[in-house]
C-alpha cells in the first residue's frame, strides 16, 4: 500500500464522509497493527452486531492508538476508526501539537481557558478542523477573538463561545476581524455581558452564512429579540435557539414575539425555534400551532407558560405537524395538560419529548402512553424533576422504541427500577439519567449487579456514584459513558474507571462540562472484583 500514515490521515480527514480513505488507511494498517486494522473496519461498517468487539478493542488499544494525545489531551473520541474529537486546554495548540495533528483527522477541538490563558503566537490547529469549541473567562473576549480567524484554518464552520465575556465591544472586533464571515454556525452560551446592543452588532456584521444561532443565558431583552426576528438579517439561518436566565415578565414586546416571527421571512425557513424562558402568549402559542406555513421539526417552549397561556399548543394544529422534538421542561405542567398533548392527532411526528421539571404524576405517564400513538413512537423521553412514582415508572416498560430515558429527582423505587430491568424490557435504551435523584443503596445494588446489556451511558449525581463504586460493579463492564451531577472530582472518576468499563467521564457543575478519558487519566487500574 502506498504512502506514509499521515498521507493517508491526511486523506480521511479531507474526506470526512467518505468510508474508503479509512478503509484504505485499514488496509496499511493490516501487516503493522493487525488490531488497529479490525477496529478501523468494523467501525466503518457500524454494524451492531460488530458493537462488542470494537467497544473491545477501544478499551484495550485505544491508549496505544491516541498516542501523543496522552500527554496532553484531557479526552478524545473515535469516529470511523479514527480520532476526530479532542479536548484538552491551550497547550494543544502548542508547536508540539503539529505532529499530533497530522496523525489524527481532528475536525472538532473543545479548548478549557483557565484564567489568564492567552493564545500562542504561532497557534498549531489540526489542519480540517470544522469546529471549535472553547470555554473560558471573560478575558478570552479580548484575549482570543481578535487574533482568532487569522489563525483558523479556513475550514472552520462552528465556533461556540461559553463564558468567554463577549460583550458590545468585543463582538464588533471580532466582526473587524473577519471571524463571523466564515461561519454556519455560531454559539454564545453564559455570556451574561452579551445584552440588547451585542445582538444588534451581531446583526449587522458579516454572519450572513449563518445557518445555526445559539444564544444561551444571554442578557438580551425581547424588544432587541423582536427586532431580530421581524428582521431576520441572517437570509440562510435555519436554527435559533435562545434561553435567558429566567422567565421574562409579561409585556407588549414578549407578547409581539410570535408575531414578528410569522410576519418575518424566518417563518417558512426555520426548522429549528427554541425560545426557553420567553413565553409567547394565548396568541402567540395558537399561532405557531395554527399556521400552515411552518416547517418546525424542533420545538422548545421551556419555562414560557405553557400550562396556563398554551393549551392551544398542546392541541396542536397543522403548524407542529413536522415537528420532532419537543421542549416543554420547567411549565408547571400537570396531568390534564399532558392528556391534551397525548390526545392530540396533531403531534404524530413526535419521537423526543422533554417534560422534565414539571408537577407530572403516574396519570400523566399513563395518558402519554395509551391516549394517543406518541407514547410508542417516542425514542427519548425526559420526566426528570415531576412526581412520578413506581405505577408510572412501571407503565415505561411498555415503551419499546426508547433509547433515552431521564427519571432522576422522581419517587423511585426498587421494584419500579427492577420491572424496567427486567430481560425484554426497553431493550433498545442505551441511556438512563438518574441524576438529582436519593438512590436506595437497594437500587444501587440493583444497577451494580443486573446489567441492561444495550445501555452505554448512566448519569447520577456524584453522591450515588460515589456510593454505587464503593462496590464492586460487575454489570457496568459494558458501560462507554458516565456523566456525573456535581462538582469535578478526580478521585471519584478514578474509581469509575477502575470499577466499570466506562471509557468517556463528564462531570457537569453549574451548566458546565469538564470530561475526562480513561486513558487520559494516566492511572494504573484496579481489577473491578
């Protein structure tokens, strides 16, 4: 086979959907590394049958195969057989970084700024990188912005800012610095100085090619939002999400949202609309469920007073025929509310539904699964955070099309959590949050010992993890995912690691994610006995 490694990477990462590059790097891989070789192919065909084999192989290669990634990357993840994800801080960017780029076709960088961090002179970024996510403090604004797009190279399409202070200021030298132009996507999560006038910037800069906007705890009011939608200055954008801090009071802008919207050229286009804590009205929600000429697949309506001003989404209408996946967490929803959704003839396209945070009690799970044909369609289904008990917990094992199921901070039970475990229930969920929720040392014992063979990632709260590893965990061996609720601890991650077969950790504090490989950890693992 001709060329060298990094030809060959070189080639898969310009041909990121294209399998062949890949399979012909398999096939020099085959007299150097046999079991790199298995491992790049099976994971090409992505065949379930093929899935035990190659979550074995990552487990016991996947070290070897990250390489110089070990020294500096806080995690990586495989994609076809290949490194195309990487986490870690500004030290990836270092020149040393150069060789480790060209081994592995790196299209996504997630970067952690510590305070005070500023960005080389000579950056390294992995050559097709398609997106860059950074975390940071409010130095980062001034500190990374300007120099960014100077530096990118010119494939990259996704940028998400998250806590990284931009302001009013800040977003016009960015857009001075041509960083916006290139983009399709743009993110701003926790940027509590991005108000009124940094979104007006923002929609008067060079982001023409933006398709996807996020704006995430961002200090803007619904008059500049209005302004936003009645102008729709991005003509490609077919993505908006926005979530304020809080729940806006009732007013006349909050109340002309939904108006400028439909009135706007963002009304036919969008197939994405999430506007959490920004409740649109009686008219509003009869509106977006009555007109004919939206082409939604993706909702959120969370925390906008669905209970009492939107019934008449619930009921819905041809404007939500297309949709989804819908968000309806933090609306004070009860059961009555929940029968008039499943009732409805106008949702059947629904297979994700969040109803997390919400007053829902096991009438409402029943309603949900027997009024209506959404219950034995839905793939996800959130319920953390509402009233339910053993009866509903028990009538989810009807469920069989579930792959996510998120129960914490619910009344649970062990024998709710037994039926659910039982052999044949759910037996496509691959993911079950359990997090804000007091577990029995009953059901940990449960969780340890009776393995859910198609399940690959469990979130808990760090308090039940770090009870659940205090033990031996025989039926977690087959886990790839933990996500913890709570502060980042290393001690603990290292007893996830040597007590299951967990290879990725997330450690989620305040909205914040700091994720950790097992290989990266560097530690010497115990025999899970």
């Amino acid at each position: 086979m001709q060329g060298t490694e990094e030809d060959l990477i070189h080639l898969a990462a310009v041909r990121p959907d294209d399998p062949m590059p890949r399979l012909v790097f398999a096939d020099w891989c085959e007299e150097r590394d046999a079991e790199r070789a298995e491992f790049v192919r099976l994971a090409c065909q992505a065949e379930p049958a093929d899935k035990p084999r190659i979550e074995e192989l990552l487990r016991s290669r996947g070290k070897d195969w990250a390489g110089d990634l070990r020294g500096h990357a806080h995690a990586w993840h495989f994609h076809q057989g290949l490194i195309t994800l990487v986490e870690g801080d500004e030290n990836l960017l270092a020149p040393t970084a150069r060789t480790t780029w060209q081994k592995n076709p790196v299209q996504h960088l997630r970067l952690h700024l510590p305070a005070g961090s500023r960005m080389p002179d000579s950056p390294h970024w992995p050559s097709q990188l398609k997106r860059l996510d950074i975390t940071g403090n409010d130095g980062v604004a001034r500190a990374w912005l300007p120099r960014l797009h100077g530096s990118l190279p010119s494939c990259t399409r996704h940028l998400s800012l998250e806590r990284c202070g931009i302001d009013t200021e800040s977003t016009r030298q960015a857009d001075r610095a041509g960083l916006f132009s290139p983009l399709i996507n743009l993110e701003f999560r926790d940027n509590r100085m991005f108000g009124d006038n940094a979104l007006r910037a923002l929609a008067r800069s060079a982001a023409k090619n933006l398709r996807s906007l996020t704006l995430h705890h961002a200090n803007i009011t619904p008059v500049a939002l209005g302004e936003l939608l009645a102008d729709a200055p991005f003509p490609m954008l077919e993505e908006l999400c926005v979530a304020l801090p809080a729940a806006f009071p009732a007013g006349p802008a909050l109340q002309a949202l939904s108006a400028n919207f439909q009135a706007g050229p963002w009304s036919n286009q969008l197939t994405r609309l999430e506007l959490a804590g920004l409740p649109l009205g009686v008219e509003g929600y009869m509106g977006l469920a009555l007109n004919r000429a939206l082409n939604l697949q993706r909702l959120g309506a969370s925390q906008g007073r669905v209970a009492t001003e939107g019934q008449h989404l619930l009921q819905g209408g041809p404007g939500i025929e297309s949709v989804r996946a819908l968000n309806l967490s933090g609306n004070e929803l009860e059961n009555q509310h929940v029968q008039l959704l499943a009732r409805s003839q106008h949702w059947s396209a629904l297979e994700e539904l969040n109803l997390s945070r919400n007053r829902l009690s096991d009438l409402a799970i029943n309603s949900l699964l027997e009024d209506g044909p959404i219950g034995r369609q839905l793939t996800r289904l959130d319920l953390a955070r509402n009233r339910v008990g053993g009866p509903g917990l028990m009538a989810l094992a009807n469920c069989q099309n579930l792959r996510f199921l998120g129960m914490g901070g619910n009344y649970l039970g062990p024998e709710a959590i037994e039926t659910l475990w039982a052999e044949g229930t759910l037996p496509l969920l691959e993911e079950i949050d359990f997090s804000a929720s007091p577990l029995e040392e009953k059901i940990l014992r449960l969780l340890r010992t009776q393995a859910k063979p198609a399940m690959k990632t469990l979130a808990l709260s760090d308090h039940a993890a770090g009870m659940m590893v205090s033990k031996a965990c025989p039926a977690l061996q087959g886990l790839l995912h933990m996500r913890i609720l709570g502060k980042s601890d290393w001690h603990l991650a290292r007893q996830i690691f040597a007590r299951t077969g967990a290879i990725d950790l997330e450690f989620i504090d305040e909205g914040r994610a700091w994720r950790r490989n097992r290989h990266a950890m560097e530690m010497p693992l115990r025999a899970s006995v």
